[in-house]
C-alpha cells in the first residue's frame, strides 16, 4: 500500500497525516477538502488557519471549540467590535493560543471583512482555487506546500490589510476549505 495512506481499523483507507487521533480522523472525513463557502465560515478558518501558523493542526481542532465561544462564534460583527479590553480577555483565556499578534489580526481581519460587501470573502477567495484538473497526489511529496494561486491569494489579501494570511497559510486555508483537494490516491475521500 502507498505509504501515504494508511488502512485504519474500520478498514477505510485514509491519507496518512491522519494518524490515530479521532479528532483528527473525523476532521478527515467530514471536512478537510470539503468545498466551503460563506463569509462567517471562511473567516473562521482564515483565522484559526492563522492561529495554526508554527503549531500543528491538531492544537488548533482540539481548542476550536473554545476559540468559537471567545471569539464569538467568529461573526466577523462581533469580532470587529473587540476592544482592548477583549484582547486582555483573550490573553487570559488558556482555552486558545494566546498569541497577541494573532489575536491582534483576527480583530483587525474582522473589520476588513464587515467594511466588505456580503459574499465579497468567498468570491475573492474562491476566486483563487486552481482548476480542478490537477492531478490528485500520489504521495505526500507531491503536495505542496504553497502554489501559485496561494501566492496571488496571499498578495490580494495583504493588499487589502488582512495579516497572517501568508502563502503557506492560505494554501492550508485553500485545502481545508475544498479550493483544493489534496487526498491522496487511494484514500476513500479522493474523487
């Protein structure tokens, strides 16, 4: 069998990163790759995407239940309106990455996108998914880490004041997302 799937006990093949954690196996199967549209949702996981940057994937799934409450179920409104007074809230809050930085451009992000038109965030990124007639990765080499739309993505964005919205980071974004589908060969989810 490829090396970069793996046959779990229930018997499904899935790509390899998945691991043994359960978390990490449902967010395999129900969402990495699933097309994802809407403002609301896009900014959550443009966010958590950044609050991911230099930690793994699973550090952020296992604390997004908590950064839904304190962020406010990421309703770019709401988040638009923290103050600083939320910010040191958010420092106190173990729950999530207390990165102030982070926290900082998640505010700031949240206006960006209430000053947009609704349904302005899902067409500029979607705007940026490749075709889907790439070729689907045999193996983990050959799933990049950054493409050229996730440049352009990056550059549009940061042309706009969004922050933490790197090259590598919005191609994390494009693959959680659906933009693309990187699945394996092999692995059940693979169209």
């Amino acid at each position: 069998m490829n090396a970069a799937l793996r046959t779990d006990p229930d018997g499904v093949a899935r790509c390899a990163w998945v691991g043994d954690d359960a978390e990490y196996r449902r967010y395999h199967d129900e969402e990495w790759g699933t097309p994802l549209h809407g403002d609301r949702a896009l900014f959550e996981k443009m966010s958590l995407e950044g609050f991911q940057a230099g930690l793994s994937w699973i550090t952020i799934l296992r604390k997004r239940p908590r950064f839904r409450e304190v962020f406010a179920g990421f309703e770019p409104g709401a988040v638009a309106r923290f103050d600083d007074d939320d910010v040191e809230r958010l420092m106190g809050d173990a729950g999530i990455v207390r990165n102030r930085a982070k926290i900082l451009a998640t505010i700031a992000n949240a206006r960006i996108v209430t000053a947009m038109c609704e349904g302005e965030l899902d067409e500029l990124l979607w705007s940026f998914a490749p075709s889907t007639e790439r070729p689907r990765p045999q193996s983990l080499a050959d799933v990049p880490a950054t493409t050229s739309e996730s440049d352009a993505a990056s550059r549009a964005l940061r042309t706009r004041g969004f922050r933490f919205v790197g090259p590598t980071t919005i191609y994390a974004l494009m693959q959680s997302t659906g933009m693309v589908d990187d699945h394996i060969e092999g692995c059940w989810r693979a169209g």
